[in-house]
C-alpha cells in the first residue's frame, strides 16, 4: 500500500511541477505559447479533415445526411489557413470570449433592469456589473490580440497556482501517510 501511494505521490509531484513549468512558460513566453497553440490546433483540423474525408470515402451514400467530405474538406483548409498564420487562433478566441461576455452580461442587464420595478430588491449594483461586464466584452473584441495576450498569461497563473497547491498537498500528504494508511485499511 506504501509503496503504490509513495509512487503515486511521485508521479503526481512530477505532473504538478511539468504544470508549473508549463504555467510559467505561458505567463513569461505568451506569444510563442500562442502560436504553438495555433499550430496544435491547426494539425487538429487537419487531422480531422482527413478523417472526415477517408470516413466518407469508406461509407459513401448518396443521400447520406451527414457530408463527411465537405466538412472534412472546410476542417483541412481551416486548419491550413492557421498553419499560414497561426495568430489566427490567438485572434478569434478573444472575439469569442468577448460575444459571449456579451451575450451574458446583456441578459443579466435586462434581468437588473427587472428587479428596478420591485421595490425590495437592489438592481443597481447588477446594473452597474452588467454594463461593466458589457465594456470588457467590447475591449476584448476590439482589442484581440491584447486580449489573447491577457487570457494566457491568466491561464498561465491558474496553472502555476494549480501545480504549486499540488505540490503542497503531496508533502502533506507524504507526512501524514500513516493517517491515510489507516483509513484505507
């Protein structure tokens, strides 16, 4: 039992400091992050244009619902235009994320402005996160690259806190192996 938890300890101590390595290469290399992640999700595309396609090409009927080689096709010359400017990814994410943002502060907007008819509610601070909210959504939109920026290095600093709480949790729980034997005996 010791050994299979010291092991596993071990494995999960070298998973957590690759995380915080990773995490530090996002924060501290963000746009060479960036563009790898482009490139990854540009071979992803294409790998799975060419599924689509030798799947189609293997089931072909022709009032088949579902076209695997057109999707296909579209997936392998979308991820083509990534491999030729794989700022591409690091430029729609943040467009997304921004409508989304949108999209959701607008509707908790109209709820704020919901409550302003009820006397027993607050609405103004909802009001005022909402518009808020609605602002950052517009900068991330008008401002993608800027934004891209800002989500991997946040997504750095959530990986390096993940992999550092990790760490901490595997000394504790090194030095209280006997407490957690016994339970599991």
């Amino acid at each position: 039992m010791r050994k299979k938890f010291n092991k596993l300890m071990t494995i999960s101590m070298i998973t957590s400091i690759a995380f915080i390595i990773l995490g530090l290469i996002l924060v501290i290399f963000t746009k060479l992050s960036l563009d790898i992640i482009g490139y990854v999700v540009a071979m992803l595309l294409i790998i799975n244009g060419v599924l689509n396609i030798t799947d189609d090409y293997k089931q072909f009927k022709v009032f088949y619902f579902f076209d695997g080689f057109t999707s296909g096709l579209l997936s392998m010359i979308f991820g083509i235009i990534v491999i030729a400017n794989p700022n591409y990814i690091a430029l729609i994410m943040p467009i997304m994320i921004g409508l989304w943002i949108i999209i959701n502060s607008t509707f908790k907007l109209r709820m704020a402005l919901a409550l302003k008819d009820s006397s027993k509610t607050n609405w103004i601070l909802p009001y005022i996160l909402s518009i808020l909210t609605i602002v950052v959504g517009l900068c991330l939109i008008f401002n993608p690259e800027i934004g891209a920026l800002g989500i991997s290095r946040v997504i750095g600093f959530l990986v390096i806190i993940y992999g550092i709480s990790d760490v901490i949790d595997v000394v504790i729980f090194k030095k209280n192996i006997k407490a957690i034997a016994k339970v599991f005996e």
